[in-house]
C-alpha cells in the first residue's frame, strides 16, 4: 500500500471540493504557501510535474501535488498534442509502481473516473481511495437544514425545496444561502413554500442554461437534456422562455465584445 497517494473520486462534487480544500489548507498552514503544486489536464506540464513531485524542494519540507481530472474520465476528449505528455507521466508512474519521494504527497482527483484504465485499477489496489457518494434524500434534507441554522423550515417545505432545486449541494448550497439572506433583510424566523416560489432558483431554469452550453459542442447531450425536460413534464414555454432570454443575453454579450466593451463591470452595466 502506497502511503503518500491518495484516489480523491465520487459523483458528489461539492463534498470532494470541501475536503480536497481542507487538506490543502492544513498543508498550507503547517508547511507554507508554496507547498501545495495544483496541476489538471488542461495545464499539464510534464517537466514541472516530474520536478514538482521527484524533485528536491527548495524552499519546502514536504509537497502536495493534485492532479485535476486524473484518471480520466469515460467522455474525456483530449487532442493528441495534451494526450502525449499525461500518458508519458502515467507510464512512468506505474512503471515505478506508484513509488514517489516520502516528502511528496500525491493527490489524484476525478469524480468519474473511466474504470477500464490500467491507471484506475492500480489506484484502487495500492492506494487510499476516498469516495464521495452523494447523498440520500435523508442526508439532503439535513443538509438543508443545516444550512438554514436558526430558522424553521417544515418537513413538507424542505421536501418541496429539495424537488425544486434538486439534489445536488452546490446548487442547494447556493439557494439556503440566498434564503438565509432574505429571512435576516426582513426578520423572518420560518420559510414557507411562497417564499421559496419567490427566491430560490428552480431546476428549469438551470436545465435551459445547460442546454444552451452544450447545444453547439455537444449533440448528444444537448438531446437528453431535452428528453430529460420532456420526462420530468416541466412546462415547455417556461424552459423554451429562459432559452430565449439566456440566448439573447448571450448575442448582446458578444455584441459589446465585438464593439470593444471588454471590462466586465462595463459589460454588467451595459446590459
């Protein structure tokens, strides 16, 4: 078993996230700013990784390396160019069978993970994998109400919360905070379903953002995002009206830009 190398994976982002911060903050904090080396695939660089992980430190005791996005997942689409100097590392890893310097502490960090790879198979067997699964509605509705501290929120309410925002932390995260902010501007003790109508951030919209980020990259999901709108029976003019106005967004946003508006306070403004 491989001590120092750790397989970070599972669906639940946000909980990955929270512990991949609180590692790397505690390894800050006992061994400086310059400890902790992040590196993904998109800005792989093979020499400054081999140093960053073999090589001795200058200035540091110990390092953590995070490789983002390593294994790769399943849909990972990658050019040639990108692919060539992961799978040079990769090679080298396992044909070192995992060994690194005592003083390096290597993290590999993917939520989905393709588990045919070699890469994966030996992460498994030789080192320390933590899973982050997500949560079951019992443990969401404990989430929710941990969130809100301090504020009432019946069980049908919190029920009605988890269908409308969905089940994903983040999201739920970001609508307890926006609630919680509401309930102190106007001195408000308990959240009823009319409150939530008026300030939480509903799952159709969010569904019409997605579509619009993948409708001209990604056929294939840009079809089950609309199968899954079907599926669900969301209303169909409220989606179609939030494309229409995300799309519009988008055009004046590239408009400006075209026109020389490049400041993002400006471009706030402007629009």
């Amino acid at each position: 078993m491989l001590n120092n190398v750790f397989l970070f994976t599972g669906e639940e982002q946000f909980l990955l996230d929270k512990e991949l911060f609180r590692r790397k903050e505690n390894f800050v904090l006992k061994y400086g700013q310059d400890s902790v080396f992040p590196f993904d695939v998109e800005n792989f660089d093979l020499g400054i990784l081999k140093q960053a992980i073999y090589g001795g430190g200058l200035f540091v005791t110990k390092k953590m390396v995070v490789l983002n996005g390593i294994p790769l997942d399943a849909t990972a689409k990658l050019s040639q160019e990108k692919k060539i100097p992961i799978e040079t590392f990769l090679d080298d890893f396992l044909r070192r069978e995992g060994k690194i310097p005592e003083e390096t502490l290597l993290v590999f960090v993917s939520p989905k993970p393709d588990k045919r790879l070699k890469l994966f198979k030996f992460l498994e067997r030789n080192t320390t994998v933590k899973e982050f699964k997500q949560y079951k509605e019992r443990e969401l509705k404990e989430f929710i109400i941990s969130q809100l501290s301090g504020i009432y929120i019946p069980n049908d309410v919190v029920e009605y919360f988890l269908i409308k925002v969905g089940a994903d932390l983040y999201r739920l995260r970001f609508e307890c905070e926006k609630l919680k902010i509401r309930c102190e501007a106007h001195t408000l003790t308990q959240i009823d379903q009319a409150l939530i109508d008026k300030v939480v951030f509903g799952m159709v919209e969010t569904d019409a953002f997605t579509l619009l980020e993948n409708i001209f990259t990604h056929k294939k999901t840009s079809v089950e995002i609309i199968d899954k709108v079907k599926a669900d029976g969301e209303d169909r003019n409220k989606f179609a009206g939030m494309l229409y106005r995300s799309l519009k967004l988008s055009l004046f946003i590239v408009d400006l830009y075209q026109s020389g508006v490049t400041n993002a306070a400006e471009l706030a403004s402007r629009l």
